[in-house]
C-alpha cells in the first residue's frame, strides 16, 4: 500500500483561502492596460468569425492591433525605467 502524503501539499497549494499578495496584485494593475488591449484586439476578431470582414471591420482590428502593440510597449518601458536605475540603458 503506497501513501499518498506528498499529494496533500500540492492539494493545499491551491486552497481558497490562498490570496494574491500585493506584489502580484500590483503586477496585475501594471498589466491590466496590455490585458485589456488584448480583449478589445480579440472582440474585433470575434466579431468577424461569422461573416466576411468588410472595411470597417479591417479598420477595426487594425486598430485595436495598434492599442495591443502600444500597451505592450509602454508596459517595456515602463518596466525598463524601473529596473535601471538612473535611466542608464
């Protein structure tokens, strides 16, 4: 008969009661624009899924392709800045 002890700690990892601390929870907040730029680029897929894209449409994911991609960057250089001291690159 083989114990299963070792499962227990990886069962318990997860529990509910288990909160994000505030370091996650501030990472979250930092990302949360290129989270939401990405939500926007895939309801403009989405809304294409169906039925041939017409111009707008093309407009549309265009530009939530570039809100995507400018969150993205300002998400790098923000981070960037804050891992060089002194802004030294």
């Amino acid at each position: 008969m083989e114990h299963i002890v070792t499962v227990q700690d990886a069962v318990t990892a997860f529990a509910d009661w288990i909160e994000p601390t505030d370091a996650e929870l501030d990472a979250i907040e930092m990302e949360l624009p290129v989270i939401l730029a990405d939500v926007d680029l895939l309801d403009a897929y989405i809304i294409t899924l169906d039925r041939t894209p017409t111009e707008l449409d093309t407009r549309r994911i265009r530009r939530a392709r570039r809100r995507a991609l400018a969150a993205r960057v300002a998400l790098l250089n923000r981070t960037a800045s804050e891992t060089l001291p002194g802004g030294a690159a």
